[in-house]
C-alpha cells in the first residue's frame, strides 16, 4: 500500500473523549470512528487488523477441528422464550418489532439459535461430538459503554459451540477449547492468563476466563504469579488426544488465577506470599460447560447408543475479536504509539522515503516495495511529500513492527536502515540484506 493513495485519517491531537491509551490511539491512528455510542466504523488501517485477528481465531478453530459457519444477527424472541433467557437478559438485550409487529431482537450471543438447528437435524449420537462456530456481530446494549472497542455495544465476536453425548466428551471440548485458546492469544503476542470464573448470563459450572494483565482492564484479578511464566510454544498437539487436552488444561488451571467473583481468601493464603500477585485484568475470552441446560429446556434430545433418548451436554466459547485489538494496544504500546505485535500487524514493514522526488530514493523505495510485494508480504510506503519527522510520527503511531529508512546520503554507500520499533535500534544495511532480514522474520509467522 502506499500511503498517498490510502486512507488513513491521523489526529495530531488527542481525542477528548478517549481516557485509555488504545482507545486514544485507535481514534489518532485513524482505526475507527465512532458511529454513535458504543457503535463504530471500521476504517480501513483497523479493518485491516481486526480482519488478521478474524484470521488467527478461524485457523486456529479448524486446527481444533471446529467448524466455521454463520448465524443472522437478527433473530425472534421465540427461542429465547422458550430458554427463559428472554427475561434473564434485561436491558442489554436489544428488542424491536417488525413490521408484522413480530418480536425481534439483535443477538447479544446464540445458544438457542444453534441448539433449534441441532435439534433439527442431529437426532442419533452418531452424528456426534459436534462442535460449530462463527464470528459475527453481536449487540448488548451496555449501561456504560466506554473505552472505544474494548466496551462497545456493538461488538465482534467469536462464539463457538459443543454438542456431546457425554459429559466426559463435553469436558474433553472444554478442554480442547481451552488448548486453542492459548494457541491462539499466544500467535497475537498477548498472555492470557485462563482465571476461574463465574458463569454470569449463560449459566453453568465450569467455567474459565480468559484475562490479558492490564492496568486499565475492568476486571480486579488474584493470582500466583507462577501462571505467568507459563507459555504455550510451539507444541505438537493432538486435538482429538484427551489425556493431552486434559493434561495442557491442568497444567495451566491448577495454579491459583480467578476473578475476583470466584475469588477465595483462604485458598489464595496457600500461595507463597512473594508470589500472590492482585491485579487488573482484560477479559478477551471465557469457556463454559454447562451440562444439559440448554438442551433439558429445548428438549435437544439424540438416541444414544441403547436406543434411549439422552439430552446433550453442551459448552459454550467465546473470543472478543474486536476488543482484542484494545487489549493488543493496551499491552503494546509506548508514548509514540502502537507497537504491533507481528502476528497481527497491519503492514509487515513501513518505508519511509527520506527525499520524494529524489530519483534514486524513489527508486530504492520502488525496489523494495516490488520485493516485498513479490515475497507475499505487504509493505506501507510512505511516498507522500512529507518532511521525515511527520513521517516517522506517523509510522510510530501506527506501530508496524519494521521499518526501512531510505534516503540519499545512506544509498551513496549503497546502505538503507531497518529500524525495530519495539526496541529502536536502527541497523545500517544494504536493501537486499534488509529484505532478506524482514522475510526471515515474517518466515515462521
Ligand atoms: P464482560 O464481563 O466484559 O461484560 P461477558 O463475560 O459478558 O463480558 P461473554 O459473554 O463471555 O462476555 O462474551 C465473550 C467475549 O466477548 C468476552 O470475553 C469479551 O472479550 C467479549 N465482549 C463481551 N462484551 C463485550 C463488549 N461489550 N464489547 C466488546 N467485547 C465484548
Ligand atoms: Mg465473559
């Protein structure tokens, strides 16, 4: 992309109504704009880093071995009559009429929806475990929005559900679920630590949250810090293998880590008081089991093996695609910008020209731009007219990951420079050494 045909809307001053450093940074990026409370548009530098997070989470769900599909946003009141969820929800949920003066309402999340398709069609245990999933567009109509995308009314989600014969199978989805979750957060450069935690408006048992350490995150979290120096690395797994699952699941839930719903004072003085840690967290997923609640109350019933009919166990999953991109920045930052981690920056590496209109340095920049481009990856250059200090500004702010600076007095010695934005540290090299360095970073990602 080249920065003069793009889109990309820069605040110089900071935004008023925006009191946390991604929501600041989101509005001065150009990432978004608010629409109306709570509800945002998608510009296309934060399009383009909600679509790489989108992409992670459904690579991700297909190693798991879930399958991707889609529900409408707009659904009727029917189903969630019949769960008693019309009731239990309140005023976060979203009611209107059609023009048949029928009850419709805007999915805040979809159990009922995906246990009325279940039940239509599955009826023998043989067409089981099944686990479906989507990530689509959810309203809740929040007392207090806030804080751009990481509370917003509108929001994207992923949302996934387990149907099992069993509750040792549905455990095993539990489990599973928990597994790809790691994987997933870990591939976005977050840590988030799974906390046991309360099961809220869904309902259930067990249950765990997923929290990214944040001062500015809503939830109040106690755990032993242990937990984080726990990580996921590249290991072999085996999805369907549940004593792995099991084994992963245990080995990063038995450590003391909960919200501060389910926390427990006694339990938590068994930690080693150097190692009891209190702090505030970002809720960027939870996992539910919740046995046979939906299926008891929609009579979701398949024939087991003895010919019987035996009501399904049931889990629940979710992600939170769009705040994922707050809690990025709120773990990613530093007071000139964004500092994107490189599994989901927007741009693998910024060019900046030095001197537009210089011939060789346009022609340095062209070269590059054609070799990355060429190499699959997607470079933003900077090709506007600008002074270098408004063009570094910008590339700090925006947080791609690697930048080139190329300019004449460096090209006379046949050198451009790659500058890392998290660390600063600029190193002189030819341009076929910095593409080369740039495709070995981005080779395993
Ligand atoms: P919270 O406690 O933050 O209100 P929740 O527990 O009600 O969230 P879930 O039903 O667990 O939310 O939804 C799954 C995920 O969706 C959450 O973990 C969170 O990351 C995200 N999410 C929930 N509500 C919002 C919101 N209003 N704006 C943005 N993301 C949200
Ligand atoms: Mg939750």
């Amino acid at each position: 992309m080249r920065m003069s045909r793009y889109f990309l809307p820069v605040l110089k001053e900071d935004p008023a109504e925006a009191s946390i450093v991604s929501h600041r940074y989101m509005l001065r990026a150009g990432m978004i704009k608010q629409a109306t409370a709570g509800i945002y548009s998608w510009l296309p530098l934060g399009f383009k880093v909600l679509r790489k997070i989108e992409d992670i989470v459904h690579e991700e769900q297909a190693k798991a071995g879930h399958l991707p599909m889609l529900m409408p946003t707009i659904q009727s009141t029917d189903l969630w009559k019949e769960s008693g969820r019309y009731e239990a929800f309140g005023e976060e949920m979203l009611r209107f009429k059609d023009r048949h003066d029928r009850e419709m309402l805007f999915t805040p999340t979809a159990e009922e929806l995906i246990t009325d398709i279940f039940r239509a069609h599955v009826t023998s245990y043989k067409d089981m475990p099944l686990t479906m999933y989507q990530i689509q567009w959810k309203f809740r109509d929040e007392r207090r929005p806030r804080f751009g995308v990481m509370r917003g009314r509108e929001f994207y989600m992923k949302d996934g559900y387990n149907f099992d014969l069993t509750k040792e199978d549905a455990l095993h989805a539990y489990n599973r679920h928990l597994v790809s979750y790691l994987r997933t957060y870990e591939r976005m450069g977050l840590q988030a630590i799974p906390m046991r935690a309360d099961s809220g408006a869904i309902g259930g048992d067990d249950t765990h949250e997923f929290l990214v350490l944040a001062e500015t995150g809503e939830s109040e979290v106690f755990y032993d810090s242990a937990v984080t120096e726990l990580t996921f690395g590249d290991r072999d797994i085996d999805f369907d293998d549940k004593a792995q699952c099991q084994a992963i699941m245990e080995e990063f839930t038995t450590k003391y880590a909960r919200t501060d719903e389910t926390h427990d004072e006694a339990l938590f003085n068994e930690v080693p008081e150097a190692r009891r840690k209190s702090a505030r967290g970002i809720e960027v997923g939870q996992i539910f089991y919740f046995g046979t609640k939906y299926s008891d109350a929609m009579n979701a019933k398949v024939q087991g093996p003895d010919g019987k009919p035996v009501a399904v166990h049931m889990g629940s999953h979710g992600i939170g695609v769009s705040r994922l991109l707050g809690a990025i920045i709120e773990a990613s930052h530093d007071d000139k910008g964004i500092i994107w981690p490189e599994g989901v920056t927007p741009y693998h590496v910024g060019i900046v020209n030095l001197k537009q209109g210089d011939e060789e340095a346009d022609g340095a920049c062209e070269a590059l731009y054609k070799e990355f481009t060429t190499a699959g990856l997607e470079p933003l250059y900077d090709d506007r007219n600008e002074r270098a200090g408004g063009k570094f500004a910008t590339m700090d702010l925006i947080g791609l990951p690697w930048r080139i600076t190329v300019g004449p007095r460096g090209l006379k010695n046949g050198v451009v420079e790659l500058t890392s934005r998290k660390t600063g540290d600029s190193v002189e090299m030819t341009p076929a050494e910095a593409v080369a360095r740039v495709k070995d970073i981005y080779a395993g990602l």
